[in-house]
C-alpha cells in the first residue's frame, strides 16, 4: 500500500470510528450493565459523574473525528469509483444519523436533565423517578449508537479495500 494522502486520510477515519464504536461497545457491554446494579442515588451519581468526565479533548477527537474526517475523506476521494463513494456516503451517513444526532437530540437532552439535578438534596422517590425516567430511554438511544458506529466502521474496513485493490 502506497502512503498517499488518501490512504493516510482513509485509514485515520477507520481508526477513529473503530475507537468510537469500542467506546460505545464498551459503554453498553460493561459501564452501564455495572452501574446499573448501583441503587438510583449510586447510579445517578456515577453517571453524572462520568457525563462530566467524558468531556474532555480525546473524547471529542474520537467522537467527531469520524464525521470531519469522512468529509475530508469523500471530497480528497471524490474521483474515485462509484462503489467508494457510495460506501463513504453510507458510512458517514450511518454515523451522522446514528451517533451525532441521537446523541445531540437523544442522549444530551437526557444527561441535561441529570446534570442539572442536585442528587444531593433529592429525595429517595425523587431519585427512582429520574432514574425511571432516564436509564431505560438512555440505553436504548445508546443502543442505537453502538450499532451505527459498529456498522460505519464496519462499512469504513469495507470500503478500505476498495482503495487497496
């Protein structure tokens, strides 16, 4: 494989949705499955604290990399076949829809109202009704993440070697 630009640019956006489809795996297959044994003032807590944690410069790299660099991407390969484009456009696609906005329209609405709840001074009732409230529609909005970051960077390996052939 020769190291064009285009290679090099293919290759980061495939390592970059590979590590945010294994943060989401790894999210939904281990954190919130451990949390979820907490009681509703451990669980509460534990989340928010990782929602304030998460936030930080690699997460955003890997998180919004994949949709920058799948731009890039399309525009350096834009002469390419057909078949690349397609598969770009898909994955992208999947990405934008799947991961971006279920999170920005799903999950962040979600960790606001967490975020802004002072457990502290919450009731024992109070806490199992937010709980209620927020854990099941969180997980199922994360379920869909996890499987449109794991279908783009499956689409995205897919696509790869249509550049190396």
């Amino acid at each position: 494989m020769n190291f064009t630009f285009e290679n090099i640019g293919i290759v980061a956006l495939i390592l970059l949705t590979g590590l945010s489809a294994g943060l989401c795996f790894t999210w939904s297959n281990a954190v919130t499955l451990g949390i979820g044994n907490l009681n509703d003032r451990g669980y509460l807590s534990a989340f928010q604290q990782m929602n304030r944690t998460i936030l930080n410069p690699a997460f955003f790299i890997v998180f919004f990399g994949p949709f920058f660099l799948g731009l890039i991407n399309l525009f350096t390969l834009r002469s390419s076949s057909n078949s690349l484009i397609v598969l770009l456009i898909l994955a992208v696609g999947i990405y934008l829809i799947g991961v971006l906005l279920v999170t920005f329209f799903g999950n962040v609405p979600l960790n606001q109202i967490l975020y802004k709840t002072d457990l502290s001074s919450a009731s024992t009732e109070d806490l199992k009704i937010l709980r209620d409230t927020f854990e099941g529609q969180w997980n199922r909005l994360h379920l869909i993440r996890t499987i449109s970051s794991i279908a783009s960077f499956l689409i995205l390996i897919i696509s790869h070697t249509r550049i190396t052939e």
